[in-house]
C-alpha cells in the first residue's frame, strides 16, 4: 500500500509512532500498537501503529508520522512512501512469557533489552515487562543478565585500571550528599573514582542537582574520561551519558505507579557501576519506613542480591545498611547542600557533622575493601589537611566550574524560620514533609531554594527556638511552602 | 501557570492528553503521565501529560492539546489557559495494591472502572491493571464486583420481560455463527433473545459482522429496544452501543500481547448479558488446544466461575463445553458463514449438517432452562416449518436489511481449490491456518473473501477431490491467501 506523508509534528519521546485513517489500517487488517514498515528510498523503518477514525488527523490515503519518523526516514510532507505489514517484535512473546510466570533466558533478555533500546516496544508494551518483573520476581541469574544487557546495549567507560572505585547510595533520604565528600576524599587518596549520579526525580536534589550548583555534570563520556585521567575523580550526570540506556527507558514507565521491581532496581545500579568499569563497589542502603527500603528484612534481601550478583560480575562489592530515620547533613536542596559540602571540605565549623562522619564510615569500608588500614583515620588525615577540598577544587575546574568561597553560594533570597513551639528534644522528623516542602519551596529547578535543618533527632529545644528555614527564590512558591509547613506536623518535639 | 493553546491536531482515541514544553514542565515540577488541571471559562479538566524537550512541537509558553482535550473544552489555537497541578486519579494506588496481591474492594473496583470508562487513566496504566489482573487472578467476588461496575458505568437496556434469552459463545474456531440460526428459533418460538455481537478482532469474521451481509447491525440502544419489542429477536453490534464500555478499553490494551485475564474474560461476557437484562443465559465453551480454551480442565474451571457469578447476578447460567476440533459450518468469513445460515433456514441441503447440530442442541438446552420441554423437538419444528426463516426475514427488515436469496449473496470472484494429495480420511483441521488464509484472502473487511470447507474431520476423501476453496475479492491478496495455502499443512489425510 502506497501512502503520503502528513507530519503530524508531534514526537513520542523515543518510540517511532505512525498513524494511520482507519479505513486504510482496516484494509491491512492492523491494529492499534501493531507494527508496520515504512519504506522511503531504500530505508526501512519498523514503527508501531496508531489508528485514527478522524480524517482531520489522518485521511484516508495519508499517513501520519511522528518527528521519530521524519528525522529516521528524512521524510517530508505528501512524499509517497510504501506500507506493508511488519511482524512484532520478537521480545513481546518473551514478555508474555515471563507474565505467565516463565524464567527468561540470556537470549530473550539480550533481545528485551535490544528492543527496549531501540525504542521497539510501545511504553504499553514495557509496562507489561516491568509489570511481568514486579509480580513474578527475577531470579539472581536473570538479574544478572539483564545487568549484562543492559550495559552491552549501550556505552562503556574503559578505564583500563585497578581498582576503579565506585559507591552508591539508595534514595529516599533527604540530604545525604555523601559523593560529594567520598569522591574527593578517595581521589586525593590516589585511587580512580569514576562517579555517574543521578538528578532528582522525586526527591528536593539528586547529587547531580547538587554538583551543577559548582560546575557543569553534562558530559560526553569521552570527556568525562579525560576528566578522570587527569583528577582521578569526577561527578558527572549519568543521564548525559549513554550508559545503560533501557534502564532509563523503563524507569520512565515505572514511574506512573511509582513501582520499583527489586530486579530493575538491582540491574539498574550494577549496570551503570559495570559501564564505567568500577571494580570496588559500595552499596549504602538506607532504611526507614518511608525510604525506598522499608526495613532491616528488605535492606537484608536487597544485600544478598548484590552480594551474588557482584560475585557473578567478578566484581568487590559491599552492602551497609545504614539509619534512614533522618536527613544526612543540614542543607536540603542543591545550593544549600552544596553549601554543606563546601564546608565539611573546608573544616568550617558550621559543616554537618552527621554528614561528615557517614562519608568517613563510607570511605574507610572502601579503604579496607581495597586492603588499605586504618581508613577511617586516612580519610579524617586527608580530610584536615585541606587535600580533600583542593581535589575537590581541581575536579571542579576540571568539570568547567569556578573555585567558590561556600558563603557565596546563592540562597534563595525569601526565607523563613520555623520554631519550636515548646521545650523538649526531636523525636521524630519526617522525611516525606522535608522533601515536599523543599521541592514546593522550588527545589531542585531553583537551585537556592530547600530547608535548611537547625536540629536533628535528639537534639535538645527550646521554645522558640529555630527549628528549620525554608529558603524560596520565588515569592509565589514561597508563600506555599510556608502554608503547608505551617500546616503539617514536620518536626515531633517531646 | 498560564499558557497558550497550541492544537497539535492528533488525537488520542480516549485520554485527555496535552503536551507541555521540557521548561515549563519542570517549573511545575511535572512528568509525563502526571495529571494537570486546564481551566478555560471556568471548565475544568483533568488531562494526561506529555513532555516534548522539542520547541518545534510545543514552545515553552505554550501548551499542546489533543483533540479530545480541544473538543472537551472548546479551545481554539492562542487560547490563553489557566495551568495547575492535579492528583493522580485515586485508582492508581488501588492498581498498585492489585499489583502486590491484594484484593481490591466494591469502592476500588467501582472508582477503577469509573476512571476507565471517563478516560482519566493513560494506556500505561490501564496496562498494568490488566497485568495485576491477569497474574495475581482476580477472585470470584472481585470479578462479580468488575461485572456489575462495567455494567453501572455504561447504558442498559431494559425490556421489563421476563424471561429474556441470551447466547454467548468463547470465541476462536471459524465459522460458528450459532448465533444467526438461534436467535430467529427462539424469537420464533416466542421468546424474547436480544442479541448483541462483536465484530472480528482476530477471527476472520464476528457474528456483527456476518450479520452485516444480511442487515444494518449498528444501532443506537433506543433503536435496538424498538426492534426487540418488534421482533423479539436482533442481532446488532455491541461496539455501537454503550454496553459496559470499560470493557472496550480494557480489551484494547490486552491486544498488544493478546492476553486475555480470566477475570475479565468473564466479566466481559456477564456484563454485556447484563446491561441488556437477559434472565436466561447459555454459555458455550469450545476446546481445543488453539482455541481460547484450550482443554477440559480450564473449560470446567470457567465453567464453574461463570455459574458462580450467574448465582451472585441473579441470573440463570448454563454453560456447555463442546468440541472446538474443527470449524463449525462449511463458509468462513462473513458472506460465506451467512449463506450457510440462510441455506440452513431456508432447508437448502447444501446446509451444512454440523452448524444445525449444534444450533439444535444449545435451543433444546435454552428451552429446558425456561421449563420447555421436548426442546430438540421443537426447535426442528420451527426450523422445518419455515418459521425460523420468516422470523430471520423479519428480524433483517426490521434491522433495514433486504430479504436476499442465499445464491445470491455475493461471493468473492477470484476463487481456489484446494484438493487432497491423496485418498484417505480427513484426520486433522489446522483452525489456524483456515482462519490465517481466510483473513489474508481479506475476511472480514472484504465480505465475500474466505475459505468453504468441503470436507470435515473423519470425512472419506480421494486423491483430486477438493478440500477447500478459498474465495477472495481482490486479486492481489487472493494471490497471497493461495500461496499460503500451497505451503501450510492446513488438512491431514490419512
């Protein structure tokens, strides 16, 4: 069948979308997310189908492609070009598959991942994967596969040197800036630490928030390389990079629900550790009952998982389990825990001690895992004698900042102070109510805004005292957030 | 957050959708598939999100709206429009539940089926309430419950008869228009018998569409209630009318990796019986290995289930299990299938033998549900006596159809005849491939293509003699259907 081109001049975010009059897809008895091949001068494109009875959108005769399909075919408007029917992809059999509760093999989860990438699954499509994982859990041996996969089917960081060490932390606390300390620190040390992070999703800052506050994290991998050949170090935003690409893909799909399949989450952080070549690897899992990890039983299960799965990938790892009761560090949001972090490197009595002692703990379990003693002491030792800050200076010249004193970093300029209404000490903060009102205030796309903690659990009150300050660099959201600080139980004083 | 309207001219088939630039999105702290308020003129809507990082397709400032969203609140292009945040639909947490094995409850089930049917959730997340459904198996309450939400948030026809007669039978053995031989029996013999159909989703023809030869088969529910009252039988097209439309839409997301929950398959069918209030509703489940049902042990399980449900309804259920082997009937593919049935109305001896069988047993089946006896008897009475065909006749007029001699409906030109290698008796049936060519002969789009059986399991065959013909409109696809035919084993004689 000979169809014209309408440039429907919308895009689907990935996948290659055709749409198509219903009288015409009837005609070749397709179906909505059926695939179909467009052929234009030699070049074969498989897209999924949409059907459209509105011949305002699509008449009969025409077909209508999404910019995916413009860009990969260089088509133009009314060019003819030749329909026929494609076959599914193969990987929509091994979904079914495993929803029916089947294990998949190394082929079918190399071919998953394959179409993931290629952007040959409907997001309808990977939902049923993801949701196939969710209810019948991966097997070890699956997990590790689609770790494999998932970093064969996109770039790789080869650093061609030993150890590379690499850590990561689990989310859901707010603060908890802990590269931003560790990475300099162990770089100092002389020992490569290649680290990709992440930006916020649902949290006031992801590390790569916070590290974008003193230099750029947007880098080809190319340049992220010379930048680790030349610091030993660097924080780097992993989502500039094509390193396992799928797992960016189905995170995209789980977020509706707001889902995490235990082997996603597992695949998906090994991946990206495996890309860059990391051969020492420290998982720090965080636990409270608000935290993506809920419990000591959870956090316990997830640990065995990377044991065995860091065993199979020939590769050092090591699981702590550590208190998510509370935010790590004052600052929340990336100009205020950038501020933090600035401090702790520059021994300036203001920095959070919390903070300071978790990323010690974080680097001296890295210390001892690549046979180095007394690492606590040699953090601390490198930490006092100012090596960690000027790392932490070259690395972010390196990455195309500029030196900044810690007090000149900009906070947002609207502030408020919320105090104690009585005599007593912190029992209780609650995570979900600091991270609201720090992203309602404006963070992260407002990089000054956030809270800033002036107490932490235990800590003893008095009425009146300040217990927080919600920074806002924008009146309007500002004002909100105020509102429902006001209006939420966010600090449990007894 | 005000914007100006862009209508980007492409339609959704059912959400609210709208797109926002990347910049915009993040002020809000918004991502796909999260749910955004537009209000113009004081009309609200809650719509479906989309991100486009491309200014080409939605400048920052603007917002890009579907057709449903441009029909919904009468936009025009630069439409100034006031933007906020919404809640997700509440059915999205009840989903997740589902997801993690709990049972969902009458408030849940109601709310889910309210969100589908008023288009509040994406294709996503419809998918993963189909995949909760389908591997964490719903219970028989919880399907009760499914049932009778799809009926209440849809239209209901209500006769105030008693009793009202229905047939359904599970789909997926060619030919097996019971249906079009039935309804006229039992409307002649008195009884109400509203029957609604589907169209071919995967079959080379649906009983609305065989139908279609003969008769109008779309008609409002108004219209459908005259003809009833008239005639006391039709056999109109479920999809015109708003029969429990929820299920429409969940069917549709099921097609993609052509699963088919068993609680929705049942709830489905009860409440499409429902909503047209039959009392008396016979149920027929073939097996056969590529059928939908595959063997005895699910037909008993389904079995038990549906008569379950009937109890709960309050309605009277019987369910037979019978032999899906082979087609039911000699024509395949609608203008073929509806000369069998008017051939064996009419007492032609070209009828084919098997089809009356079946028909037969499942009225004498109907007939001892409402207290009749001698049913078999009687519905051979009114077969021979002509009354099921002049009540057919009527039941076409009535439907704006013409009364049509069975040789003279119009049968595709291009035709093709399959005949036996060898001498022997017919041992095997491929369904599939009888079904694969019909369909690529062009059943059921181009009516008169398909396949005629000349021959049946068991039935003695010699070398030469023909097997099959395979008709089709159109000689580029009955090209096609031939070669097909030529290199599948779609008979075995032995």
């Amino acid at each position: 069948m000979k169809l014209r081109v309408k440039d429907i001049d919308t895009s689907s975010g990935g996948p290659l979308i055709a749409v198509m009059n219903q009288k015409d897809a009837d005609l070749l008895d397709l179906h909505v997310m059926d695939r179909l091949k467009i052929k234009k001068r030699g070049k074969i494109d498989t897209v999924v189908l949409d059907v459209t009875q509105n011949s305002k959108i699509v008449p009969k005769g025409k077909i209508g492609v999404f910019e995916e399909v413009v860009n990969s075919l260089k088509l133009r408007n009314d060019d003819s070009v030749q329909i026929s029917v494609a076959r599914k992809p193969l990987s929509i059999d091994f979904i079914k598959n495993k929803l029916n509760g089947q294990r998949l093999s190394k082929k079918e989860i190399y071919q998953i991942v394959w179409d993931i990438v290629h952007n040959k699954l409907s997001s309808v499509e990977l939902a049923y994967f993801v949701a196939a994982c969710y209810t019948n859990v991966m097997s070890t041996e699956e997990t590790i596969l689609l770790t494999k996969a998932m970093v064969k089917h996109g770039d790789v960081l080869n650093l061609h040197k030993y150890p590379v060490i690499d850590k990561h932390s689990i989310g859901g606390i707010p603060g908890n800036r802990t590269s931003l300390v560790i990475i300099p620190i162990i770089a100092a040390a002389g020992y490569y630490i290649p680290k990709t992070s992440s930006r916020s999703i649902t949290s006031p800052a992801g590390t790569a928030d916070t590290m974008e506050v003193l230099a750029n994290v947007t880098f080809p991998i190319k340049k992220m390389k010379e930048i680790v050949l030349k610091t030993k170090g660097c924080i780097v935003w992993g989502g500039s990079l094509n390193l396992a690409p799928a797992d960016d893909k189905i995170i995209a799909v789980e977020r509706p629900l707001e889902i995490d399949a235990e082997s996603q989450l597992l695949a998906s952080i090994m991946a990206k550790k495996y890309a860059v070549s990391s051969t020492h690897i420290l998982i720090d899992i965080p636990i409270n009952k608000d935290a993506k990890v809920r419990n000591r039983a959870e956090a316990l299960r997830l640990k065995s998982e990377f044991k065995k799965i860091g065993k199979k990938l020939r590769k050092h790892v090591k699981v702590i389990i550590t208190d998510g009761k509370q935010p790590i560090g004052n600052g929340i949001g990336p100009a205020l825990e950038a501020r933090d972090v600035l401090w702790l490197l520059k021994r300036d009595p203001r920095a959070p001690i919390d903070l300071e002692k978790k990323c010690l703990m974080m680097c001296a379990k890295l210390f001892t895992m690549i046979g180095i003693k007394n690492g606590y002491s040699k953090a601390l030792e490198i930490l006092n004698s100012g090596k960690a800050y000027t790392k932490m200076a070259e690395i972010i010249k390196a990455q195309g900042g500029k030196e900044i004193a810690p007090d000149k970093i900009k906070i947002g300029k609207f502030s408020f102070d919320v105090l104690s209404k009585k005599n007593g000490a912190v029992k209780w903060i609650d995570n979900i109510y600091i991270s609201k009102i720090a992203r309602i205030a404006g963070a992260p796309h407002d990089k000054g805004s956030g809270i800033y903690l002036h107490k932490h659990l235990g800590d003893k009150v008095r009425k009146g005292e300040k217990l927080f300050t919600i920074y806002s660099e924008s009146r309007h959201e500002f004002e909100y957030a105020k509102d429902v600080a006001k209006n939420s139980k966010v600090f449990i004083i007894k």
